[in-house]
C-alpha cells in the first residue's frame, strides 16, 4: 500500500545551521506531498505543499521538491531558528480520496 | 486562518466506559472531518472519515461499533469510543475540511487515557 518513510528524530541543530529532513514515498499513483508542522500543544498546520512532479513547495522558509524519480520530498531550511523546534510530518494524499497517510514524525529541537 | 477545536483536551476514564470527544470547526463549514489516531512516537493513523449527513467511512480494521462517530452538522463531529478499554488509550485528532480540496485543518488532539 500507500506510505511515508521520514528520518528518525530527533534532529538537534544550533541556530541559524542548515536543515535537512529526508523523506520518501511508495504510492500506486501520482500523489500530492505534504509537510505538517506541530508546535507543542497546538494541532498540525500546513507548511508546505506540492502537487506534480517538479514542483516546489516553500513557506516560511522552509522547501520542499517533489522529484519522481527518487521518490522523495525532502524539507530543507537554509538557517534554522529555535522558534522552528517542533514535530515535522511528511504525508501523501491520493487524488481521489482526500485521506491523507503520514510518516512518523521527525522532531527537531533548535538550540540557541 | 481556519480554526478546529476539540473538547475535552484531555480525559481519564475508567474501564468499560464510554467518552464522547468533540470536535468542532470555528470558522468555516467542514463538509468532511476525518478522525486520527496517534501513539507515541508513531504516525497518525486515519481511522475514519465522515461527510456531514452522511455514515462515516471507516478504515480497514476500525472498529465501527467501538468507535461511533456522528457528523451531524457542519461544524460539529464527535466521536464516542465505546466500552472503552485500557488499550484504547491514545491520542485522538481531528482534522477537517471545505469539501472538495486537499486542504485539512486540524485540531488540537484529545488524550484519552482508560485505567
């Protein structure tokens, strides 16, 4: 079936270092890739997304390439800062279904 | 932004109870709400996924008479765990969405901790 693969956490970075969470999928189609984002104590939010092969998602400076032919939707961070600690979630969702299944979840803590 | 609640954020019951957990949408009319369950250090896991009005779809191995879940507006879904068992202890999260887009907003989560 469907499914996520993410990086282990946690990722601890000084401030201002440059990230890197890896992430690959297995999907039967051609699917959207998402990142979530949770802050302690708040529910996930949208970071990022991408809908087609090739394109790029970025927020907050935060990106995200799909690329098919490795199957990965890295996110990357040139310069991280302590208010970025939180649980990242990469995710695929299918066209048709709006269901969304997520990897495990990569904590990263930002020291100052 | 799009704001979904949950109620309680937290609860502890005791076995063979049953606790109703709510989930609300603030700001927007969610045509589809799913329910997720999240154990520790693990992903979330769609258990189903309800349209207003409608019978919820759930996923395969959810149990649908241990987990009933009610759509009946379109800021309201709630989700009653059943006879509830220490092993049902987790964390339970809501999402919701406009209907038609791939976009879901999601709650807080609810603990629900079952001596």
């Amino acid at each position: 079936g469907d499914s996520v693969t993410q990086m282990e956490g946690p990722v601890t970075l000084s401030e201002e270092a440059f990230l890197t969470i890896n992430c690959t999928y297995t999907a039967t189609g051609y699917p959207s890739l998402f990142w979530y984002v949770q802050y302690p104590g708040e529910g996930l939010q949208l970071l990022l997304k991408a809908t087609k092969a090739d394109d790029k998602g970025s927020n907050k400076g935060f990106e995200a390439t799909y690329r098919k032919e490795t199957t990965s939707f890295h996110l990357e961070k040139g310069s991280v800062q302590v208010s970025d600690s939180a649980v990242y979630f990469c995710a695929l969702m299918m066209d048709s279904s709006y269901k969304l299944i997520f990897g495990s979840g990569t904590r990263l803590l930002v020291r100052p | 932004g799009a704001v979904v609640s949950q109620h309680p954020s937290w609860v502890i019951c005791k076995s063979g109870t049953s606790v109703k957990i709510e989930c609300r949408s603030l700001d927007f009319q969610a045509t589809t709400m799913f329910w997720y369950r999240q154990f520790p250090k693990q992903s979330l896991m769609l258990m189903a996924t309800s349209n207003e009005g409608s019978k919820a779809t759930y996923e395969q191995g959810v149990e649908k008479d241990k987990f009933l879940i009610n759509h009946a507006s379109l800021t309201l879904s709630t989700l009653t765990v059943t006879s509830a068992h220490p092993e049902d202890s987790s964390f339970y999260i809501c999402s919701a969405s406009e209907g038609g887009t791939d976009t879901q907003y999601f709650g807080p989560g609810t603990r629900l901790t079952v001596l």
